[in-house]
C-alpha cells in the first residue's frame, strides 16, 4: 500500500486519543514555562552569590523556589509519559480490536489464503510498533513549536542577536529531521516486509521439522534461515545507520547554536561587542540566563527528530495494517438485521448457483440448482473438483454469493445476518480445530455456560467413552497444543460432541469419516445416524459407507447436481454415482 494512504489512516486515528494528546501538550507547555523560571532562578542565584556576595539566609527564598520548580517539572514529565502512554494504549487497543473484527468479517477463506506468520506479526508487533508515534512523536509536534516559541521569544526581549541566532539555527533541526527521516521511513518498510518473509520462513520451518529431518534437508534449512536473519540484521543496521546519522545532525546544530552563543557573550564580556542587549549592560546573570536557555531551545527539537523515527516505524506498520483494513468485505452491504424464525427445522433452496474464482478464470459451480427438505440428511459426493467444498463455503457464508439465489425457509440468505444464521448450524470440519484446555471445553466452545450434565450427553452420543472408563472425569482430560494428545478419531467425535451440544437445527460436515479406520468410522457413522434425528443435515463425503447411511444422496460432476436419489437406486441407474465409487469403498482421488 502506498505511504501517503498510510498516512492518511494513521492521522485519521488522531482524533480518538485527542483528549489526553491534548493534556499531554498542556503539560508540556507548563513545563516549558518552568524551565524559563528555573534558568532565570539558576542565573540569579549563581550572580548573586558570586558577584553581589549575598548571604546564604538572603538566597534561601530562591532556593526553594528553585526546588518547587524542579519538582514541578518531574511531576510535569511523569504526567506527560502517562498521558502519552494512555493515549497509546487507546490507539493500540481500538487497532488490534478493528483489525481481529475486520478479518473475522473477511472470513476463514481469506485467513486460508494468507500466511499465518506475517498475519500474526502485523496484529501483534506491528500494532506495538505505533506505540511510539501516539505517545511521544504526536504530542512532541505541538511541543517542538510550543516551547523553542516560548523560549526564543523571551531570550529575545533580553538580547535581539541572541534571539536571531536562535531563530536562524532552530529551523534547521526539522529541516535536517524531515529529509533524513523520509529515508528512514523507506527503510523501516522494507525491514518489515523482512521481518515477515522470515517469520513465515521460520513458522513453516519449524512445522515442518519432522520431513525436513527425514528428507535430511534441515542444514540445507537452516543455513536457509540464516540468511534471512542477516538480511534482517542488515536491514536493522541500515535503520539505524540512518537513527545514528539523524542523531549526530541534530547534535551538531545545537552545539552551533550553543557555541555562537557563547562567542558573541564572550566577546561582548571582553567589550568587542557592544550591541544586542538594546543598551543594557551585560551582566553574569544576563549571560547565564542566556546560555541556560540555548539548550533547553533545542531540547523540544532534538526529542521530536528522536521520536521521528517512532513515525517512520509507525508508517511502516500502517502500510500493513491499512491494507488488512481496506479489504473490502464480501458480505458487505447484501446482509440485513433480519432474524431467522425456526418452528419445523430448516429446509434449503439453490436455484441456478454459479460461483468462480480468479475472476472467472475458474469455475466451481455451474447453475446448480438443489432442494433440501427440513429435517433430511442429504449427502453430497463427487470426485475431486466437483464443487463440493464451494457449495459448502458458500452455505455457511465463507464466500458471497455470486449468482443464483440460495432461500432458507422460502427467504433469501443474504436477507439474514451472518451471525444469527451461524446460530442456527453446527459445522463439523474435515480437521477440527482444538484448543487448549479440556475435552470438556472444546465441547463447550459454543455455549460456555453449557451445564456439565449437557456436555457429558453430548460426549456420550459422540461416542467418546474411550476417552476414559469414567466419561464425567475423562472430559477433564487436557486436548494438548491443536488436540495433539488425543487420535484423530478422538479429535472428530469431540467436533461431533460440539454438534450435539450445540442443538442446532441445521449441521453442515465436512468428511466427517474421512482417513478414519474401520472401528472410528462405524463409531462416527453411529453418532451420525443419532445426530440427524430432528435436524436437517448436509454432509461432503467419499465414503461409501458414510453415504449411504444418508436420506438422500447428491451426486455432483463439473460444479452442478447430476443426479440424486438413495442408496440403492443410484447404483441401480448405473451413472456416475457407481462410477465414482467402483469399489464399493471410497472415491477416486
């Protein structure tokens, strides 16, 4: 995404941490009026006790002053740091919030077709990485024009030469900043794009351990990965070549300004210079007062070019985060508020569905035009490209529709919301995600607060009494990282359990007996045949046995229904369901 569009997101953010931005810049503002009193109170002080020999007692009042100011400024910064701090936190929050919600909305086919690693630094490290830029460049702006204002105008009403040094150096601090810190923003984009390709590089390589061991690839891999970790540590020093570079500028011309300062005093002290100070002479607390005040000028400068280099960073970050952003949602726009009603089950109309990919390049339905009766269970089979999986995408609203209409009930789908149609379907993957935790809370994952009466039903007609001889205390049985400590026969009867404890009245599942053994895949065929009872059911699947356990059966071919019917008269009529299956097992690959 180009950075001007970046930009423009990331300045349309500035109005949600405007409050405490605002405070932030009060607070430095204060604080930038304390430093002119405490130069003053340090100039006068330090005259007074080496030139007009006044008594400690006499100076006392102003070193309590000067402690009171000081303390006033520690507060003042403490509060700026936590302003800043809030601000940021706000900002990352509503991000991190936005962006989880957006690609929720995008759907799982937009996560299946985007890598997991790069998707997970830009949630994660590259939302921190705008962390910088709310807490401390964005009030650091006002500040940087605010304070050297405030300062430069008063060094100006005690000395017009000081006052234009001053003003003729101070602006080439942001001068130097900007043209150094667009170099900087270039490379911290490109050391991100490297920090994405190797953590995907380093995800894949890790998940793949076992076959590169086996294929005795692993030092091939890793030297592999050594070279993307030095072109990460080269991009790394290249930024901060440039950080360093930026550094040093800004340090030099505040020594310039420092420096000329204290020549055109010295040399007004030794009687050189009698001009400047508009006819006043030039006393040690004048020139005190003075030098004390040229740092403190650039001090607001030379923390905004430091804090440039947090934009820079947060720019980069927002390139990636904005093109997530500006994904445009499939659904949008075609789903309404609608409520779906359920008295007698769900029953389903396709009419004339027509669905492709790669902007029509690719077709996967062709007019498919199906019935599906309330309360039947209804299996889909084909080979391998058949538009099986599309078909299923497009019911639980993974895919919008392109053409054709698909009715729930005699109502159009794209009427109803997408989450109260999810209300109403259970869907059983091909491979079930598990999380950590229990049996008992991967059952539950969507009810929480499902009694454990329920889930124990659920587990038993899933047929997960191998779990443990006692069901009630093997649910608390932990599933492992992805449900690594249970088979995977275990792992399809808990997706199972969910569907029963969810008590939906339409179950959508994906080869639910697929690479099973013979005693998992009659345990499964068992549940199923309990599961239909009531619901309305549609299941993808190779299985002979599976199938034909089903009501009816779809035959699928080149992305349309071919023919339909059960069991038994399928085979009878000799087409393609009998060719699909010329075993009598499971269908060609």
């Amino acid at each position: 995404m180009p950075l001007s569009t970046a930009l423009t997101w990331l300045q349309s953010l500035h109005h949600r941490c405007r409050p405490w931005i605002s405070l932030t810049v009060a607070l430095g503002s204060i604080s930038g009026a304390c430093i002119i009193i405490q130069a003053a109170l340090l100039a006068h002080i330090i005259h007074a006790a080496c030139i007009d020999a006044t008594t400690r007692e006499a100076l006392h009042p102003f070193f309590f002053m000067l402690i009171v100011v000081l303390g006033a400024r520690a507060l003042l910064t403490w509060g700026r740091e936590i302003c800043g701090q809030k601000a940021s936190t706000l900002i990352r929050k509503t991000v991190r919030r936005e962006l989880l919600e957006h690609v929720q909305a995008l759907g799982p086919m937009y996560i299946r077709d985007k890598q997991t690693a790069p998707l997970t630094s830009t949630m994660v490290e590259r939302v921190e990485a705008m962390h910088g830029y709310f807490a401390h460049y964005l009030p650091q702006k006002p500040l940087a024009l605010i304070v050297p204002f405030m300062i430069g105008l008063t060094a100006l009403a005690v000395s017009w030469v000081v006052g234009l040094i001053f003003l003729i150096t101070a602006p080439l601090v942001p001068l130097f900043m900007i043209m150094i810190g667009r170099g900087a923003e270039k490379l911290n984009q490109k050391n991100f794009q490297l920090l994405s390709r190797m953590s995907a590089h380093f995800l894949d390589t890790l998940q793949g351990l076992t076959t590169l061991k086996l294929f005795q690839r692993s030092e091939k891999e890793t030297e592999r990965l050594a070279t993307s970790s030095e072109q990460y540590r080269q991009g790394t020093m290249r930024v901060l070549r440039v950080a360093f570079l930026s550094s040093a500028i800004l340090e030099f011309l505040t020594c310039v300004a420092l420096a000329m300062t204290a020549v055109f005093l010295g040399l007004s002290y030794l009687h050189y210079f009698d001009f400047g100070l508009y006819s006043r002479t030039l006393t040690l607390q004048t020139g005190l007062f003075l030098l004390l005040l040229a740092p403190e000028l650039f001090l607001p400068l030379r923390e905004l070019g430091t804090h440039y280099h947090a934009r820079a960073e947060a720019l980069g970050a927002a390139a990636e985060i904005s093109s997530i952003l500006h994904q445009p949602l499939s659904l949008n726009g075609q789903e309404k508020s609608n409520s779906l009603v359920v008295n007698d089950g769900i029953s389903l109309d396709l009419h004339h569905v027509t669905h492709s990919f790669v902007h029509g390049q690719r077709p996967a339905l062709n007019d498919l035009s199906l019935e599906i009766k309330a309360g039947e269970w209804l299996a889909i089979v084909g080979a391998s490209g058949a538009g099986k999986t599309t078909l299923m995408h497009l019911l639980l609203r993974f895919l919008p529709l392109q053409q054709g209409a698909i009715k729930v009930n005699g109502r159009p789908l794209t009427s109803l919301s997408t989450a109260d149609w999810h209300r109403h379907l259970a869907w059983v993957p091909q491979q079930p995600t598990l999380f950590h935790g229990t049996v008992a809370d991967n059952i539950a994952l969507g009810d929480p607060h499902l009694s454990m009466e329920r889930i124990v039903a659920a587990a038993r007609a899933a047929r997960l009494d191998d779990v443990a001889q006692d069901l009630a205390s093997g649910l608390a049985i932990a599933v492992g990282e992805q449900g690594k400590l249970l088979s995977g026969g275990q792992a399809r009867r808990v997706a199972l359990a969910r569907a029963f404890a969810r008590n939906s009245s339409l179950v959508i599942l994906d080869e639910p007996t697929a690479s099973l053994d013979i005693e998992n895949e009659r345990l499964i065929t068992a549940s199923l045949q309990q599961l239909a009872r009531g619901r309305t059911m549609i299941m993808l699947t190779h299985r002979l046995e599976t199938a034909r356990a089903a009501d009816r059966i779809a035959v699928m071919a080149n992305g349309s229904v071919v023919e339909m019917g059960s069991h038994q008269d399928l085979l009878a009529a000799n087409g393609t369901y009998a060719g699909i299956f010329p075993s009598g097992n499971e269908a060609e690959p």
